[in-house]
C-alpha cells in the first residue's frame, strides 16, 4: 500500500521511498484511460492532487489538460521530488506544489473540477475521506479515488489478519460504493488496477530500493511488513487490490 501520505512522516517508510518514480501502485496508461471517459469536465478544469507523493498522477494530469494542478503532500521530501520533476518536463508553470494536510484544506467550496487521489485516502478512512472533500467540488465535479477493496467474500485467513491490522477500515466495493453514496456522490464507473502495475510500477523498484538502503533496525521492521505484503499478494491478488472510484458530485 502507498505510505506516502501519512501526516507526519515516519523517516525510515520517507527513505525507502524516497527517489521512486511512484510511492504506491499505479499506471500512467490505466489512468490515461479513465481521464479519457471524464466527458464532463470543463476544457481546463480546476483540478487537484491530494496525497501527491513526488507526482505521478500529478504530472500526468496537468500534461493531459494543459491545466494547472495543486498537489498536495503531507512530506516536504516529495514535495520537493515534485517540483524537481516538474521542472524536468517543463511543467513548473502548471503546479501548484504544496506540502500540508490534505484533511484541512481551506479552500473554497466548489473550487475544484477535478479532484484526483491514488493510495491516500486509507490516512482518514475512505468515507470520512470523502465527507472532507466533498464540498471542494464544483457542481457536478468529479472525484477519481483509488482506494484498496476486497474483490471476494471468501478471502483466505492470512490475507485477512494482514490487512485486518495493517486497515481495518477496508471494505468491499459494494461497501464503499455505499460510502461514497452517503457522501453524496454518484458512481460513475469503478476500474481495478491491473495486477501487473503492482509489481512492475511499484513492488520491483521497491524491492531494489530496499536492497540498497542503510538497514536500521526502524528500517527492518518496515521492510519486513512490506515483504510479507508482497508474499501476500503474490498469493492472493485475486481477492484484493486497488479500486479506482470515478464519484460525480450528487
């Protein structure tokens, strides 16, 4: 799972991910293809990035709109992989990088078009998530938030005690369907993230990061956690993974 976002960064989960193109699992193209969909929007809509890590999803959206992104992160350390990366692609004039708390966020209500979120929303529970973000958006504004789901009812034990302490939050997608409903959004489409972009985008540059850090006794624990996660989901990718919920402002 993407640990990018907590609100005050643990050092040895910032160093381990630090210098990774991608803090948690995702796909340009996957993601490409659901912005493809979103025929609603405005020409340049007012987007965000909450939960940006060093900007994946960031970059890539102010390069699909030609609009200005605000990306928000609660670690300076990404932040400012951010504004480096942006500066590479010429894309400096088109984000807004800010490091803060992405849970009080004093903008103005419906101030957002587009609101963008991969692997961030888990920090608060997804429902209350949603309740936050909710009166950021324009009328009839789009959110795109991925959240981790279980795919089946009968998940094996191991699987379940993992994510039992790791997110005891985690829901069904019916369930956080549900959620986003009493949030008062409307479900426009969900998109399960392919399994190959785990491990090709996130868990095979990680698993090299690891081998070439300093080992602290603080970083073995981590890395423990995420080996096993990686086991995990090794054997049971099936039955659990990233959801991306496409939400209309109800």
């Amino acid at each position: 799972m993407s640990t990018e976002n907590q609100i005050e960064d643990i050092a040895p989960l910032t160093n381990l991910h630090r210098g990774l193109d991608r803090k948690g699992p995702g796909d340009s193209d996957f993601s490409c293809n659901i912005l493809s969909n979103l025929s609603t929007l405005p020409l340049k809509p007012r987007i965000a990035d909450l939960g940006c890590g060093s900007g994946a999803s960031a970059l890539l959206l102010a390069q699909h709109y030609q609009s200005t992104v605000v990306a928000v992160d609660a670690s300076l350390v990404f932040i400012n992989e951010l504004k480096a990366r942006a500066k590479q692609l010429s894309l400096e004039h088109l984000i807004i990088p800010i490091q803060g708390d992405m849970a009080k966020l004093d903008w103005s209500v419906g101030s957002v078009d587009l609101l963008w979120s991969e692997g961030a929303a888990y920090n608060l529970g997804f429902e209350q998530a949603l309740k936050i973000w909710r009166p950021l958006l324009s009328d009839s504004g789009i959110a795109v938030i991925s959240e981790m789901s279980w795919f089946a009812d009968n998940v094996a034990e191991p699987a379940i005690a993992f994510w039992r302490n790791a997110y005891p939050m985690m829901g069904t997608e019916a369930e956080n369907i549900d959620r986003a409903n009493r949030s008062s959004f409307s479900i426009l489409s969900t998109h399960r993230l392919p399994i190959q972009a785990w491990w090709v985008n996130y868990y095979e540059p990680l698993r090299e990061r690891m081998q070439q850090i300093k080992i602290t006794p603080s970083t073995q624990s981590v890395i423990r956690e995420i080996e096993e996660e990686m086991r995990l989901f090794e054997k049971f990718s099936d039955f659990y993974g990233y959801t991306f919920y496409v939400l209309q402002a109800a």
